[in-house]
C-alpha cells in the first residue's frame, strides 16, 4: 500500500461531500482534529474527517483536502504563499481517538483531539485559525491593526479558480468555498465589512481576499461561513414553524415528497396521505440532518407551530386523517368530521431525537377547525386557532363559551389549555363577535396569555378600554388586526383592541418582550394607528395599491399603542413572523420591492427575485422603540424565496420558510446543498445578528 501522503488520503479515510448533492446516509456533526501521534503520515500535524472527506493540515500548514464523493474524486492542497505556519491545537476536547493496530499492544496508541487549529501569525500581523464547524472547516483570518490584507495569498493546487458571484469555483460547480464575511468588533457591536475574493490574473490558482473601507486602528476578521441549506424532495415542500435549542434547529412543515429526506429512523418512516406533516431536526450550522420523520395519517395534514420543551417537541397543524397517529388515549380520540373531509386541530408530542411519539390528540368539534399557533407555560399546553365548530370541546367555564358567528357561517377565534400530556382538555375558550375571526399568534407569559390575530366583527368583545375601541373598517370584504389578553385559566378576557386603520388590516405574529407586546403582520391602511415618530411613518407600496409591513408596540394592558411603524418599499411587504432581544426586534417575511429599506452593507443587497417578478424573502432589525432601523436583508436566489418564521439562539438568527430558486445563497454546504427536484422546497437559513453575514 502506498506511504505517499496522497495515497495515504485515497487508500484508506471515506466521507461524504457537501459540495455536491448531499448523501443522506452520512451525516457528520462537530468532529475535531485529531493530532498525529504516529497513525498517519509523518508530514501530517492533524487531521479531520469532514462532509467533503477528511481535510489534512501538514506540519507546513498546508490544507490537503481529499474531496473523495464529487463527480470525480479528487485532491486539493491549499498552500499558504509567503508565510510561515506552525500549527497547534487549541482547546483541548473531550474526545480521545484510540488505535489498536495487530495483537501487539506495544503498537496501540492514543490521540488527543482538539476544538480547533491554531497556525499561528502566518503573515505579518495576520492569524490563521481552522474550526470544525458540523461537518467543514471554517478558515478565519484575523487582521490586526496595521496588517496588510493583499499579504494573504493562497495557492490551490488540483482544479482551476474561478469566481461564481460570491463563491470561489475550484474546477467545476460542484466544488465551491462559500462567500467570505468580514468584521470589525466595536463596542460590543461586530460591524461589517465589505469583503470578496480576489483571483491574481498574473498567478494562475491564487487568491485573496479584497477589503472595503474599515477601521486601520481596529482588528478584521475574515471568515466563510455557511448560511442556509435546501430541505425536500420531488413535490411540494414548506416550512411553517422552527424552534431552536443549544444544540439543534427544529422545523415543521408540510410536504407531499415520498422522498423526503433524513426519514429513516423516525417515529413514521413513510409517508401516508396526500400531504404529510414533517418534522426535522437540523445541527445549528445547518450541515448536517439528524433526524427528520413523517407525521400523518390517509389524507391531508398540515404543520402550523412548534415548541420545545427540555423533554419533547410540541407540534400543532390540522388534519382530516380518521387515522392521524398516537391519538389513542389522548384527550380527543376521534375526529370531529374528519369523513366529510371537515378539519380537526391536532396538538402531538415526539421526543427531542424524533424517535418517539409520546401522544396525539385531536382538537375539535363538527365542522372545521384550524390551529395555527402553540405555546408552553408553567406546565400547560396552550394552543390557539380559528373554528366553525359550535359544539368546540371545553369551552363551558371559558370567557367565552359560546361561538358568535358559527350559526350564520363564520368563524371564532379559540384558545384551549391542554394538559403536558395531552390527554385531557383543562379550558378552551371561544373568542370573537359576529362576523369573522381567527388566531394567528399566540404568547404565554406572567401577564397572561395574548393572542393576536384578524376580524371582520365590529363588536369584537372587550375593546372598549383598549388602543382602539373602533374598527374602522370592518365588514365583510375588509378586517382590522385584533390583540387579546386572556387570564392564564382561559376563564377571563381581561382586554382586547383593534389595531388597524381604513384599508385591510392583518396581524401574522407576537411576542411579549420584558417592555411590552410586539405585534407585526401586513397593512394596506395609509393611517395606521401611531405610525408618527417611527421608523417609516408612511405606507410606500399603499400608494400604487400594494401593502407594506407593519410592527406596532403595546403595553401589557392594551390600553395605548406606544408606537407603530410601517416597513417596506414601493411594491408589496408581507412580514410573517418577529422575534423580540433587549435590544432588537426581528421581522422577516417576504418583498417584491427593489428598494427595501436598510439594506446597506447587509448579508445580501439585492433582490435576486424581484427582477423576474418574484419575491425575495427579507430580515429587518428595528430598536425596541421602533424609531429605528438598523439593518435590512434579502435572502433568495433567482425564483420565488419567501420567509414563514423567525427564531433566535446566542449569536444566530435563523429563518425558514419555501423557496423555487436552484441558487439559494449558501447552500452550497449545507445539509442539502441542491434542490430536491419538485416544485418548491423547504429551506432554511442562518444570520448574524447584526444581519451583515
């Protein structure tokens, strides 16, 4: 066998490629390098098995990667030009590789293994670092004052270079770097800096990076990282719900590929219906799957929400399967009309692995019924949704027992407290007047459990108090935002207003920050209550009858709006989905608007889709005042992108949502990294926070 070093690579170590569609049956979360002590090839000082094949650094620091799953297998080495490495291990990890070569116990040995690859200042002033990050490795340069950016020079031996937008090209398309981001840390605050690669014309296979304006006086960080990954198969894929833990990213949604991928394993390993509820369970880098299952019985059922506790995934949708899974002692064991194709809620609980369906129950009564969103508090289960039901389950004892509109044909909002179990109901309660309402969002806190949501109804219940008391537009072709407050029992409404001016009024989410009640949806009212002193105080796509975002503030009492803001350009904005820090507010949701507010040195300063009359998803931070905008950003690719929901966790923002485009921004090592062939897939998304990367 060969001793060579890159015999060595092809002989012996296998992995998958994350570079080229991804091969579902090798997924690889955060694996350290392991330190030579004898079991490799004396040139190399460490080595790591990655989604690309393992990647070996020399005691030179040069990058010998063997991309072993590509069309067709090769070696790349990245050589460091001009400089001078010394690699070494930095933090210590947990993990020991054990080796046991033969019977003789003389020649079995140990290697330590560590969180990351120090090669030292390798250019003047300029540090090297190499970090695993769920199955790659992230180069990140750190510039220290006074260092020169054009002294960083690498040379890429095994494939010609060349530039695809933001990517770096090694050979043919399916071997790329992603994007780089750069950034200056001031203050607290990681300001970014415009940066790109840079190919020297006269040096075949070198490059650089290019830097735009920054603070000489301050540190730069250069470093590519991933940001999103594709998730579906040969039909129709979409997220509506994500909840991020420390360790991992959780999405639900609905889908009608039999191919899924990430199935196997799961509580239900094949699919049933027409549609499918699906539940996945992504690394926080967004590389790899760990496990995803199907959810649903003969016909159609559909995610909405999901939350997590420490012992369990918590989802809500609807279906019209008699036979929707685990129902069996559950709270409700039969479906309220299910044969005559009628809706019922479901409310279900997996294991945090998606392993295990712990119980399912269905969620009302004779005619449709729709849950749209869930949460967890002090050991309850709340869900909240819309109803035709007049006979919906548990409402006697609620503020509201009985259904205004039912009996002439619309709905009422509902609100039920189920037990963690799931098995029995403790309160629902009706909520809306005599024309039509729904529940889109729902938030659970010691001030009491907040819905917000749509009516039509004029004399929805417990506005007098309120912001506003008066819809100004409500009938039957029109609908003003609704925000409720509700005793944690469901048994009392202790307030309720509109929100909303003269036009269409829609309220998609909240959420219930230390300082109030955030509240976004869309609008197409040019007066929009407390717009004055915002951020945007006029509606830009209203004017050519379009609609713009819209993210209002209230006490936790109801009783004003301290302030609203509008957010959009001059076609149409649709926000989805806000999530509330001290110090920001996140909105996502969908433009068509090539003139989006904020984009400025942003992740992404283009709407790739709005040129061919598509949309782009898009990201906004606001200060909690809503008076200020700090950033925007477009993410899509050359189709249809559009964002359904927003979470947060540590430094990451992540979003999620559907997409056609076959380019989505990088993708290229994510998990899924191309299309799954059907008409829209499932993706999702990573950000910092200060949305430039």
């Amino acid at each position: 066998m060969r001793r060579t070093l890159f015999g060595w690579v092809v002989a012996f170590l296998t992995g998958t490629v994350c570079a080229v569609p991804f091969d579902q049956s090798q997924v690889l979360s955060n694996i350290p390098f392991e330190e030579n002590r004898g079991q490799s090839d004396p040139r190399v000082a460490f080595q790591v098995r990655t989604s690309a094949g393992p990647l070996f650094v020399t005691r030179e620091g040069d990058l010998v990667w063997n991309l072993q799953k590509t069309a067709s297998s090769l070696v790349l080495v990245e050589h460091l030009v001009g400089g001078i490495a010394h690699p070494r291990g930095l933090s210590l990890s947990k993990i020991q590789v054990n080796y046991f070569h033969g019977a003789n116990a003389n020649k079995w040995h140990s290697a330590p293994t560590w969180e990351q690859v120090s090669l030292g200042e390798v250019w003047p002033k300029i540090e090297v670092s190499l970090i695993p990050r769920l199955g790659t490795v992230e180069k990140r340069f750190t510039l220290q004052s006074g260092a020169d950016p054009d002294a960083i020079d690498l040379q890429v031996s095994g494939g010609e270079l060349s530039l695809d937008n933001e990517h770096l090209v090694v050979g043919d398309q399916s071997r790329k770097f992603s994007a780089p981001i750069a950034w200056q840390q001031m203050d607290q605050v990681r300001r970014p800096v415009q940066v790109s690669y840079r190919l020297d014309p006269k040096r075949e296979g070198h490059y650089g990076f290019k830097l735009g304006e920054y603070d000489p006086n301050l540190p730069v960080i250069i470093d590519p990282i991933l940001k999103s990954t594709y998730l579906g198969g040969s039909d129709k894929d979409w997220i509506e719900a994500m909840a991020v833990n420390n360790d991992s990213v959780y999405v639900a949604g609905t889908t009608g590929s039999t191919d899924f991928p990430g199935i196997a394993g799961g509580v239900q390993e094949n699919f049933s219906g027409s549609y499918d509820v699906f539940v996945a369970r992504l690394g926080r880098g967004l590389r790899t799957i760990s496990q995803v299952t199907f959810l649903g019985g003969a016909d159609h059922d559909y995610a909405t929400a999901l939350a997590l506790t420490p012992d369990g995934v918590y989802l809500t949708g609807r279906t019209y399967s008699p036979d929707f899974p685990g129902v069996s002692g559950g709270a409700q064991t039969v479906c309220g009309d299910c044969v005559n194709e009628q809706y019922d809620a479901f409310v279900s609980k997996l294991s945090l692995d998606l392993r295990t369906l712990y119980q399912s129950t269905y969620l009302g009564g004779e005619k449709d019924d729709w849950a749209n969103a869930i949460a967890i508090h002090s050991g309850s289960v709340y869900v909240a949704g819309w109803t035709w039901s007049s006979d919906f389950p548990q409402t006697t004892g609620g503020a509201q027992q009985t259904c205004s509109s039912c009996t002439d044909g619309y709905r009422d909002s509902f609100v039920t407290r189920l037990t963690p179990d799931l098995k029995s109901i403790v309160q629902s309660t009706f909520l809306g007047g005599n024309r039509e309402d729904g529940d889109t969002s729902l938030a659970v806190s010691t001030h009491g459990v907040y819905v917000s949501g749509t009516t039509s109804s004029k004399d929805f219940p417990k506005v007098v108090g309120g912001a506003r008391s008066i819809c100004t537009d409500c009938s039957d072709y029109s609908t003003d935002a609704f925000v409720s407050r509700i005793s944690p029992d469901l048994k009392t409404l202790q307030q309720s207003t509109f929100l909303g001016g003269s036009g269409y009024d829609v309220a998609n989410a909240l959420a219930i920050a230390s300082d109030g009640v955030y509240v976004t949806g869309t609008t197409w009212s040019t007066d929009f209550p407390k717009t004055a002193g915002g951020f945007q105080s006029s509606c830009q796509g209203c004017v050519e009858h379009h609609y713009d975002a819209f993210i209002s503030k209230l006490p936790f009492n109801l009783h004003s709006v301290l302030q609203s803001t509008y957010l959009g350009g001059s076609q149409s904005d649709w926000a989805s989905s806000l999530t509330v820090l001290p110090n920001a507010v996140y909105v996502t949701g969908w433009t068509w608007s090539t003139d989006f507010p904020g984009i400025t040195n942003s992740a992404q300063q283009v709407c790739r889709g709005c040129s061919f009359g598509y949309r782009d998803a898009f990201i906004s931070r606001l200060l909690p005042d809503l008076k200020s905008l700090s950033r925007s950003t477009y993410f899509g690719g050359n189709h249809d992108d559009a964002a359904t929901v927003i979470a947060l966790k540590s430094e990451s923002l992540y979003i999620a949502g559907e997409t056609q485009s076959t380019n989505l921004p990088g993708a290229v090592r994510g998990a899924q990294n191309v299309p799954g062939g059907g008409y829209n897939d499932a993706f999702v998304a990573c950000f910092s926070l200060d949305l430039a990367k």
